[in-house]
C-alpha cells in the first residue's frame, strides 16, 4: 500500500486520471484525413515541380554542351561550312528533345558564315535555342515565350 501512495505523490497523472464520460470525449477520427486532404496536393505539386524543374536544367545543359561541340568542330581546320557545326549540335540534343531534326524546334545559327574565308583569328560562334513549351511537360501557357538559349564562341584552328 505505501509503494501505491507513493507513486500517486510523486506521479499523480497515472494513478489519479478519471476517465471521461463518452459522450464528453473529443471526435478525432477524421482529423488526419482533412490534414492529409489539405496538405497532399501541395506536396504533390512540389514533387511535380522539382522534376520540371530538373528537366530543365538538364535540357539547359544539354544546349550548353550542344553548343560547345558545334563550336569545336566548326572552328577544325577541316571543316568548310556551317552545317559541320549543326549537324553536331543537333547529334548531340538528339539525346533529349524527340523533334530534334526539325529546324522551328531546335535553332542553330553558326556565325560567320563559312562562305567567306576564315583564317584562323576568326571568331566563330555557335548559338543553340529552344522554346520552352516545346521541351517542357507542362501545358504550353505556363512557358508561353520562354526561350532557353546557349553559345559558345571560340577561335578557328
């Protein structure tokens, strides 16, 4: 008996703690469905976003090297005209965007234009672009107008 009193002093919620009446109890057993339905579509969408936002960037990196291998194979003392450089540009995005043959998608400017002789101080410069409603899997009204766009320019050998 001293060791129950005890206990009650020192702990007196677990000894002492009166039960409610049922119908005085809280109803809580939907709460973590509301919490659930409220706050479920927000972390979807940021899920979503982070891969859109991903896809992005790796497309971004893809212009980026798309542009230096064009440049570097325009500016061999081998090549005579600029479709070297497009047709490197486009091998290299091919990887990423399906409709990378088509000119309206993917642009390609290779500037100056081989026609004239180059010698080799002759800057060459190689600009990549795409529209980002063509490589996005958003719906096209949330990227209308956006361009992603890459160059690089270097020296010809």
């Amino acid at each position: 008996m001293l060791l129950d009193s005890t206990i009650a002093v020192q702990y007196p919620a677990l000894c002492c703690r009166k039960r409610q009446p049922k119908r005085l109890r809280l109803k809580r057993g939907g709460v973590a469905a509301v919490e659930m339905a409220i706050v479920s579509p927000f972390i979807i969408l940021m899920i979503f976003a982070s891969f859109e936002f991903a896809r992005m960037m790796m497309i971004k990196q893809t212009l980026d090297n798309a542009a230096r291998e064009g440049c570097r194979r325009a500016s061999l003392a081998a090549s005579l005209n600029s479709n070297v450089a497009d047709a490197a540009a486009r091998q290299y995005v091919s990887a990423v965007i399906k409709d990378h043959d088509d000119p309206s998608i993917v642009r390609i400017v290779a500037t100056p234009t081989f026609s004239n002789g180059l010698d080799s101080t002759s800057e060459i410069c190689v600009e990549v672009e795409v529209d980002c409603e063509d490589v996005s899997w958003l719906p096209p009204q949330f990227f209308a107008g956006a361009r992603m766009r890459s160059s690089c320019t270097t020296r010809r050998e």
